[in-house]
C-alpha cells in the first residue's frame, strides 16, 4: 500500500464507513456521533447498537457552548478528550474519594461521581468505563435533584454494563447510550469529541 497523508487516510476511512452507515438513516449530528465511534472502534456493530435521545445532539452541543463541564469516570476517557476547549473533571484518583470509597465499600468510580454531583447541572456525565458510575448518576438526579444536560453512559463489562444502560434507557434522562455489554472509554471519548466538533 502505497503512503498516504493522515488526511487522507481519515477521509478514506470516513467513506468507508459512510458508505455502509448512511443506510441506517440517523440524523445527521446522530450520523457523526456514530460515524466518530466505527471510526474508534473499527466496529461497525456499534451501527446497531448505538442509541441516542432524540434531543442528545441539541443539548450535548448546547452544554459544551455553554462551557458546561464534561464529568468523567475514569482518566483514560479524561485524556481521550481531545476536542474540547473547557472543564474536563476526573475525580477517581482524589485520595478524599479512595478513602471514602473504601470506608463506604462503594467503587471509586461511584464515590467519585457523589463528590462531583455540585457540577452536576447543565453538564455532561461521559462514562465508560463503570457501570457503578453510572448507577449512580441515576441515582442522584433522583436523591438529590440534580439535571445534567446529558448522559453519555457506555460503560464496557460483563456485569452490571448492560443493565444499567437499560436503566439510562428507562429513566427518562437525556442519553447516548448503546445495548449490550460492549463500551469503553474510547467509544465515549469519540462521543463527546464528536458533539464538540458539531
């Protein structure tokens, strides 16, 4: 294969992609959501699985214009977000949360989403890695009133991933999401990079 110019290659890429994603029929922001993620991934499974409240686009955008924070629950999704200008929190490694985690028998990633619930509202929750996280999140929107613009939950695992994205899927929040027990904090990181280049 003859050398070709990093442009070139993502552009060959996208049309690849594009040629067997257009017959899906999203939208066009939710087709570059999804484009973004087969891009990461090489997976074009995420085609099928992928899915996305009808006002995701709107207000995942809208958020990052407002300089709304992304809240993450892990650091390899804190480092993979590339695009954007404003707050990106992580608090998983904060000696605060791994005390109280421990004290409480809660995972870090749980404890971690507790202790940033103050920046909860208006912001964007990218979770990728923990299902407990995202538990969690759910949790407190109801315990303690919290409204997040939106969810970008596709944690990756073989237990509790699937279930509490079924749980996003019912909880009337604002989501992008997907089914099964695939995810990652790649997949979310091409997400939300993907909201902040719309």
């Amino acid at each position: 294969m003859n050398a070709l110019l990093p442009t070139e290659i993502e552009k060959r890429s996208f049309e690849i992609i594009d040629e067997k994603l257009l017959q899906k029929g999203y939208a066009p922001g939710e087709h570059l959501i999804v484009r973004r993620i087969v891009h990461a991934t090489a997976d074009f499974e995420f085609a099928d699985s992928m899915r996305l409240h009808p006002n995701a686009v709107e207000k995942g955008v809208a958020a990052i214009r407002a300089g709304k924070p992304v809240i993450c629950d892990a650091r390899m999704l804190q480092a993979g977000l590339t695009r954007l200008s404003g707050r990106v929190l992580c608090a998983i490694d904060d000696e605060d949360v791994r005390q109280t985690a421990k004290e409480n028998g809660m995972t870090r990633a749980a404890t971690a989403m507790q202790k940033l619930s103050e920046h909860f509202d208006g912001a964007i929750i990218a979770i990728g890695n923990a299902p407990t996280a995202l538990f969690k999140v759910m949790e407190l929107v109801k315990t303690e009133g919290v409204k997040p613009a939106l969810i970008v939950g596709i944690p990756v695992g073989f237990v509790g991933a699937a279930e509490s994205k079924e749980a996003l899927l019912e909880s009337g929040l604002c989501y992008i999401t997907n089914v099964g027990p695939r995810g990652g904090s790649p997949i979310v990181a091409a997400a939300v990079n993907a909201l902040a280049l719309l």
